[in-house]
C-alpha cells in the first residue's frame, strides 16, 4: 500500500531531526541510478528550516556525484525536499519494479520526504546555511572545474570566472532560483 508508513505526514508534516533529514536526503538518492560516467550520488550539508515560514520543515542539502571522464557539469545541486503528501506524484511505484526498488520506494515513504527543487552550483561548495528564510552557498569557481565544464557549454549560463562566490537562493514550491550573488 502506497503511503503506509506516512500516517503522520499525511496532512502535514511530523517533526524531523537531524537524523531523519539525513536519512530521507539519503533514500531519496539511493533511487538514482548511476552509470559508468555520473554515480555515487549523496547527500551532505544537510540541513532543516522551515524556509516558507509555514509551519513545516524543508530540508536543505548539498547532492554531488562521483564523475569518471565526464563531458556534462557533474552533480553538485543546492536541493531542497518537501513532505510527502498522500498520493504524491513524487512517489513513482510501478508493477513492474524490481522488488529491491520497491523496498527503497517504501524506504522514502516512511522517511516521508522527496526533492522539491534544485540549482546546480558551478563550483566547489564551501559553505552551506540557511540565513532569514533563504539558503546561502559560497563556493569556489576554478577553470578546469568538474562542476562547470566550460569546453562544449551547452548549458543556459556560462561558468563563472574563477573566483569565490556567495550565491542566495529563495525557495517557493517546485522552484529554487539565485536571488543574489557576490564575489
């Protein structure tokens, strides 16, 4: 049965620690699958605030990925995750799942949260905190990053030139854009 384990965030969400952001950041990229280019997905930097000021808790977190002669930016998203909901469409069980995906799909739902939104960052993250509402990341751009490839960009910004950077970030539902930079 799809949502068993989550009675208590069926409405809105049951309080989270530390170690519940953690696990369900951590289950919600064990349903990445990788390749012999891009694996290894995690999650670090995680973090809990309540960013929209409802009342519920997002979890804020740093997804970054081992990345072997990569032609493409490597993971390295700011990413925010929200409570489930009853009958999320996050939440994409099929019949035909391997039975080891479906126990990680039951695995998310009693953690009881999914990614809502990210931003790619063109740089090794440094710092990653939550500041009046709004998430704040420093991170350092280099040439030959493997975050922001700047041979064959085919992507909507350039790489910034290198350099420290303080990006802040607003979050609604479903978006997370940069509304600051300084250098």
């Amino acid at each position: 049965m799809v949502f068993a384990g989550l009675a208590a965030v069926s409405g809105g969400a049951a309080a989270l620690d530390s170690q519940g952001a953690v696990r369900a950041a951590n289950r919600w990229n064990a349903l990445r699958t990788g390749d012999d280019i891009q694996f290894d997905h995690r999650a670090s930097r995680v973090l809990i605030a309540d960013l929209d000021r409802d009342g519920v808790d997002e979890v804020v977190y740093l997804l970054t990925a081992t990345c072997v002669q990569a032609n493409f930016d490597c993971e390295n998203e700011v990413v925010v995750m929200t409570p489930l909901r009853k009958g999320d469409p996050r939440i994409r069980i099929s019949s035909l799942d391997h039975p080891e995906t479906l126990a990680k799909w039951r695995q998310v739902e009693q953690a009881g949260y999914a990614d809502d939104a990210s931003l790619q960052v063109p740089g090794e993250v440094r710092a990653l905190a939550i500041v009046d509402g709004r998430i704040r990341v420093e991170f350092d751009a280099t040439l030959k990053s493997p975050t922001c490839k700047r041979s064959d960009r085919g992507a909507a910004e350039p790489c910034p030139e290198p350099g420290r950077y303080r990006w802040t970030l607003a979050w609604q539902p479903g978006e997370l854009t940069r509304a600051r930079e300084t250098r």
